[in-house]
C-alpha cells in the first residue's frame, strides 16, 4: 500500500466525484527522472493553451457583443480569432483529456478480464492510441506544409492560414507522448493506470496495492 501523500495525487476513474470536483493544483507528475520532467512540461503547455484559449475567447466574444450593441460595430475580425482559439482549445484538450483519463472507453472487454490481462491490454492500447496519435501529428504537420506553401491568409486578420493550424499537430503530438507515458507508467507501476495519475477501477471502499 502507498503512503496517504502518494494515494491522494492519484485519482480514480470509477469516483467520478473524486476526479470532477477534485481542487485545483499544481500538477506533479509521478514518473520517474526526465519522463516525469518531460510529463510535468507538457502539463504546463496544456494549461497555458488551455487557460489563454478560454480567456481569449470570453475576451473576444464579450467585446465583440458590447460593441455590436453599445456601439452598433461589431469587430470584423472577431468569427476569425474565435475559430483559431477553438482549434486550440480542442487539440489541447484532447491531451489534457488524455492525462486525466476522461476519454470515451469501451470497456466490456476489458472488465470482464483478469488483473493481469487488463494490465497487458492497457499497455497494447496505450502504445496503439500513442502511434496513431504521433501519426496524424506527422501527417497534420505535412497538411499545414503544403497550406503554407500556397500562401493563403485570412481575409480580416491577414494572417497565414497555416498559423491557424499549427496548435493541431501540437495536440497529436502531446496527446501520443502522454499515451506513451502512459504505457510506461503501467510497466513500472503494479496497478493498473488509465493515465499518468490516474488509476484504473478504484471505488470509495478499495485501496491501492
């Protein structure tokens, strides 16, 4: 059994309370040497993206709103910045979503295994999510390659639309290393983890070994 400091940074997929209303924190990763650095890094990309793409957007929107209906001009290039900040927003979402374990599983199959086969699947689906992953970043970043060789920009910004795009492949990127840690995590660790940090099928009355 691990010390009450080590079980409390660990989360519970099952204690959906746990997770969802868990306070805010600085995230520390639980890998070990340059993985848990490297872990701890892209933690803190997914939040600035995360947290400057939401507070953009309000920003943005707001202003947008009061100057349409206080001053009868909206901003012409508000659609635009809005539709740059959602791409961000998704695709550093999806690794954030990654690192907590809060993706949509089909997990029939799985549960219905042993500890010790559910160990190994989590491993094979870790390692086979983490190179799709890494391949659509490759093949997103050979995509905004050839957007930026036909020179289009956007007609209120006048910026590249290549620009716009590159936060996509960012997000692939982050998304596949963390599927990789993930792999990791479960050959070091005894448990099974659905993330980094996050155990698989833990209740309020079960312990981690």
């Amino acid at each position: 059994m691990t010390d009450k400091n080590h079980g409390s940074q660990l989360q519970s997929q099952t204690d959906t309370t746990g997770t969802d209303d868990a306070p805010l924190e600085v995230y520390e990763s639980s890998l070990p040497g340059i993985l848990g650095t490297l872990d701890t890094w892209i933690s803190k990309i997914e939040s600035a993206m995360l947290a400057i793409g939401v507070l953009l957007m309000a920003a943005n929107t707001s202003a947008n709103v009061i100057g349409r209906f206080v001053f009868q001009s909206s901003l012409f290039f508000s659609e635009e910045l809005n539709r740059i900040l959602i791409i961000m927003i998704t695709f550093a979402g999806i690794s954030y979503a990654a690192r907590h374990g809060r993706h949509i599983r089909m997990s029939a199959i799985f549960d219905a295994l042993p500890n010790r086969g559910r160990k190994i699947l989590m491993i094979v689906i870790s390692l086979v999510t983490a190179a799709f992953m890494l391949g659509l970043a490759w093949y997103s970043l050979q995509y905004i390659m050839t957007q930026a060789g036909r020179g289009r920009v956007l007609p209120s910004l006048q910026i590249p639309v290549w620009l716009t795009l590159v936060w996509v492949p960012v997000g692939f990127f982050m998304t596949g290393v963390q599927y990789l840690l993930t792999a990791v995590k479960n050959m070091i660790e005894r448990d099974i983890y659905l993330s980094t940090n996050v155990l698989e099928g833990y209740d309020d009355n079960e312990t981690e070994v």
